[in-house]
C-alpha cells in the first residue's frame, strides 16, 4: 500500500505523524510519496530534518518511485485532520487513521484455513509467493478459515460490511461448488453477492473445488503412494482422465455424479460411458486429493501447477489483491 501524503501534513504544528508513518515504512509496512513534492511546506519541512532522518525518508521514496514502476500498488491519500472518506478514489484518510490501517494485519477469509491456504500458495504466481509467504510469517497476513460458505457470507455481512475500514485489509477465496460450467451454487451465488455489495475484494473459483486443480503429475504422485493400492487408484485416474477437461473441472471427486443431476449436469455428462460412470461413480478419495495442496513436498506440486498453467485463472484476481498487500521486500 502507498500512502500519499497531502500538503497539510507539513503544515501541521508537529510532525509525530508523519515521523510514525516514516518508521513504518522503514518497517516495510508500507510505501511512502508526497502529492506535492515541490510545496513550500514540505520542502522546509524536509530540510528541517537531521541528515539521518532526511536519507532515511528520500531513501523510502525512492523506494516508492522504483517499486511502482514495476508494480501496480493500492495508494491511499493522508491528510492531517478531518474526515476519513472510504468512497473516495484514492480513499482519503487522516494520519491515524492510515496509521492504524498499515498496523493492522491483512485476512485472507477461506473455507478451510490449512487446504486452502497451501491451494492458494500453489496457484499464486512465482513472483508472488515469496511475498506471501514472508508477509505470513511475519504476521502480516492471517489466512482465516470460517468453516463453509454459509459462515463466510455472515463474516462478510456482519463483520465486515458495517465498518468500512476493514474493506481495505481483507479478501475472499471461495470454491463456486459449480457442478457445470457457469453453474455456482446458490451459496456461492450469495456469498459473491454479499462481498460485492460489501465492496470486499474476492475470487470465485471457476472449476468445482480445489480438488479440480490439482495437476495430472500430482494425482498419479497420490496413486503410487502406496502398494497395495496403486492399481485400484491408477485404474480410477485412467478413468478421470477418459473425460472431458469440463467434466473433470466439474466433479464431485468427494462423491462422485449426482443422485439428481440438474439438466446441466445432465448435458454436461451425456456421453460418459456407462462402465466410467460405475468406476467413479462414488468419486475418488476427494478429502485425500484437497489435502495434497497442504502436503505438497520439496514444492513439486508448485511446480507442476506452474507447468500446467493452472494458476491462470487466478492470475488477475491476485494481482488485485497484491495491489492491496505489496509492501517494500528487499
């Protein structure tokens, strides 16, 4: 995040704010930059600091000009006083307000804290994990599962929604439950529903779950983990594999085909034959699958998310969220 601090920063009759800030930025918590480098009030401002203190802060905003000709970084404009307007763009914050923004950890709301964190890591882009990783183990970033859609959606709602501040510290990842292409649940449907109304960043998952990217070398990895039951899982992946890309995107590997498929679904598995269809007819050992994304060994599964391409799809939604998240990282 980039805080863009306004002329009457400088004017103020102290400067404790604007030193905190610098100290944060120092923190690597955020960037710095100044609206009117050239202003009266900033330019005696900054030669009134001591010689540390001046390399110190040109220092930071060189950092800022450099890393945001290669990134796209979330600014946020301070001002001494005033009012804060979260509607505004860039939103229009008071120093303490900004303050505490930057002090606050960012949540990344999920279903299931563990899986869908290691899912979400495996598909972000190279140039992002390292990122990522760091911001966590600094307790910058807390991956928050809530348990299902149902409690995502109330999270949102309730939590959320009513307090505008925190629309800048927290974004979504949810599976769509999409038994066909286009086709999300109804509680999917919702809860999209309520982050957009709440103007709360999020992605969607186009495919079922995250058992539906877990790449081709990564499930054969899973059939030969053990010997005795290597034939009986092999011969059930020759089978997910007899099918479509969208019939494999879409199945239910936890259960198998629908009891009562919709039309779509219906449609979507018309020409399966009957002998797939009673071999996958129960799925395929599904809570095994999602977890292989938390058990990923020596980054093996990274890497062939990475050959398959299967992290694309979210690609335009994590470039959004590292707009909100990007923070110095020498």
């Amino acid at each position: 995040m980039r805080l863009v601090l306004t002329d009457s920063l400088f004017q103020a009759a102290d400067d404790l704010e604007v030193l905190g800030l610098l100290h944060r930025a120092l923190g690597r918590r955020c960037y710095l930059a100044v609206r009117s480098p050239q202003a009266d009030a900033y330019l005696r401002w900054h030669q009134a600091l001591t010689p540390a203190r001046r390399e110190a802060w040109d220092r930071q905003l060189e950092w800022t000009l450099r890393d945001g000709a290669v990134h796209r970084i979330r600014s946020v404009e301070v001002v001494a006083d005033g009012f804060c307007d979260w509607t505004a763009s860039p939103v229009r914050l008071t120093a303490a307000e900004a303050t505490r923004l930057v002090d606050l950890p960012f949540y990344i709301l999920l279903e299931n804290s563990r899986y869908d964190r290691a899912f979400l890591l495996a598909l972000a882009p190279p140039a992002h994990r390292p990122l990522l990783e760091r911001l966590e183990a600094e307790g910058r970033i807390v991956f928050r599962g809530v348990g299902g859609l149902n409690e995502l959606r109330l999270v949102v709602e309730q939590q959320i929604a009513p307090r505008a501040e925190r629309r800048l510290s927290h974004w979504a990842l949810f599976d769509s439950d999409a038994a066909a292409p286009g086709l999300a649940s109804a509680d999917a449907i919702s809860v999209s529903e309520t982050c957009q109304a709440a103007d709360v960043p999020f992605h969607m998952l186009e495919r079922r779950a995250i058992e539906n990217y877990v790449p081709t070398g990564a499930l054969y990895d899973w059939a030969d983990a053990g010997y005795r039951t290597a034939k009986a899982r092999r011969h059930l992946l020759s089978a997910l594999f007899s099918l479509t890309p969208a019939q494999r995107h879409h199945f239910h590997f936890k259960s198998g085909f629908s009891a009562a498929p919709t039309q779509q679904e219906q449609e979507l598995y018309a020409d399966v034959p009957s002998a797939i269809r009673a071999t996958l007819e129960n799925g395929i050992s599904g809570a095994e699958i999602g977890r292989l994304f938390h058990n990923d060994l020596r980054g093996r599964i990274r890497a062939q998310v990475d050959k398959e391409g299967a992290g694309a799809e979210l690609a335009p939604s994590l470039a959004r969220l590292m707009e909100l998240l990007r923070v110095p990282h020498g």
